[in-house]
C-alpha cells in the first residue's frame, strides 16, 4: 500500500516573516492526517524550516540540486548541504528548469542519481508539453525523460518518487482529468515495472498541475495517482492541507 505524499512546490516564493505563518499553519493542520506531507522550499529558507518542523510529521526539503558533489560550482547547492538542513526531498526536473535553465533528460537523471547517492529521495519530474499532448507525443516524451532515471538509478528505483506534470497544467488553472492524468501515471508505472516489477509497485507516482482543494479528491481517487506535488496552493496553508485531507 503506497502512503499518498502531497509536496508543496514554493518556488521562488516566501520571506521570513510569511513563511512562518505559513509553516506554523502546516504543523497544526498536519498532525493526525493519513497523507505524508513535504514542502520544498527555496534554499536560503531551509535553516528556518528545519527548525519550525523539526518533530512535526512534515518533511521538508529543496527544488534542485547540484549534480557535482563539491568544489568550484559557484551558486551551486550540493546534495550534502541539503542533507545538513535535515532535508528528505529535493525536486529535481522540473519544468520550469527544463525551459529556464535549459536542463536537459541526462542531466536530470545524473541529479537523481546523486541525490540517492547521498540518502536524499529525489521527486523526478516528467511531463508534456502542449504542443507535445497535441501533437499525440505524450507517451513519448514521457518514456524519453523516465528512461534516462531509470538508466542512472539502476537498483536503486524503489527511491525515487515520480511526479507527472503536464507543462500546461502548471500555474495555468488547467488541470488534466483524472482519467488523463491516470493513463499516464499507469503508463509510468509499467515503464517502472519493466526495470523492476516488484519495486515498481511501491514507487509513489504524483501528479502536479494546478491541483487545488477543488480537483484534488477525484484526481487522488485514482489508481496509480499516489499524492500530488502542488505549487500555487501551497502557499496557503488552508488550501494545501485541505489537499492533504482529500488524500
Ligand atoms: C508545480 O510547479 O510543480 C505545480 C504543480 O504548480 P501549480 O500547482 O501552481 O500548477
């Protein structure tokens, strides 16, 4: 049985002042809940949330990593830094590093690998473009940026969580239906299966895309939908806890 996880995406959001109502919001409403919770926060914040959620129920961790393990990487974040600020998640993949910081499926898979390496669970995100479902290539390009994963983390796969994102649904108010998001998310899973059948049955597999309190009992329904990974509406900590009890 996979324990949904729902991960709050702040993205480059947040200030001291704000996140500290936002995090003392989450520890109270997280306590007795069923679903895993985790927010990925923006580095410089990691200190202040180790401490507001530290012997809470909440994980918390990053939004990428350096694929390098130390040394001349100026800006770089290492995945020991992140382990040092009791990290447990960092995002790596995502789209908006895809298109912004022109990372590529490779280099994402490399990221994956070192965070594993280094005892951190990497959330892989993976997802079609517009033009890209429109033109009927979904299947495609998700298997094209799984396979590269897969490759890198070998033996190791039952340590990744997966996170489907449609590059439209993302901060844009669409979402996919869940029967949309489950053909995808049951496809992920039989690639998974085809490197490990057993292992492949206990990987989280997530869906991200403007999932809100509205959409979010009927996309988690689904079989192969195993939490959410949730950027606009984790900014509220009414709203991402009312995902985490649609969980
Ligand atoms: C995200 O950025 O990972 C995301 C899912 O954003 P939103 O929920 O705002 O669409």
């Amino acid at each position: 049985m996979r324990r949904k996880l729902i991960a709050g995406n702040w993205k480059m959001n947040g200030s001291l002042a704000g996140n500290a109502t936002l995090l003392d919001g989450i520890r109270v409403g997280a306590a007795g809940l069923k679903a895993e919770l985790a927010v990925c926060v923006p580095a410089p914040y990691l200190a202040q949330v180790q401490a507001a959620l530290s012997g809470s129920s909440v994980a918390w961790g990053a939004q990428d990593l350096s694929v390098h393990e130390s040394g001349a990487y100026t800006g770089e974040v290492s995945a020991a830094m992140f382990k040092d600020f009791g990290s447990r998640y960092v995002i790596v993949g995502h789209s908006e590093r895809r298109s912004y910081h022109g990372e590529n499926d490779e280099l994402i898979a490399q990221k994956a690998a070192r965070e594993l390496a280094s005892g951190l669970v990497p959330i892989v995100c993976l997802g079609e473009t517009l033009a890209e479902r429109e033109a009927g290539s979904t299947d495609k390009v998700v298997i094209r940026q799984l396979k590269p994963v897969l490759d890198a983390v070998g033996t190791q796969m039952a340590g990744i969580v997966v996170a489907y994102e449609p590059v439209w649904a993302i901060g844009t108010g669409k979402t996919a239906t869940p029967e949309m998001a489950q053909q995808v998310h049951e496809l992920i899973r039989g690639c998974l299966a085809q490197g490990d059948a057993s292992a492949a049955t206990g990987v989280r597999i997530l869906y991200g895309g403007s999932m809100k309190p509205d959409n979010a009992k009927e996309l988690l329904a689904m079989a192969d939908i195993d939490g959410g990974l949730i950027g606009g509406a984790s900014l509220k900590s009414a709203d991402f806890l009312a995902i985490a009890q649609a969980a």
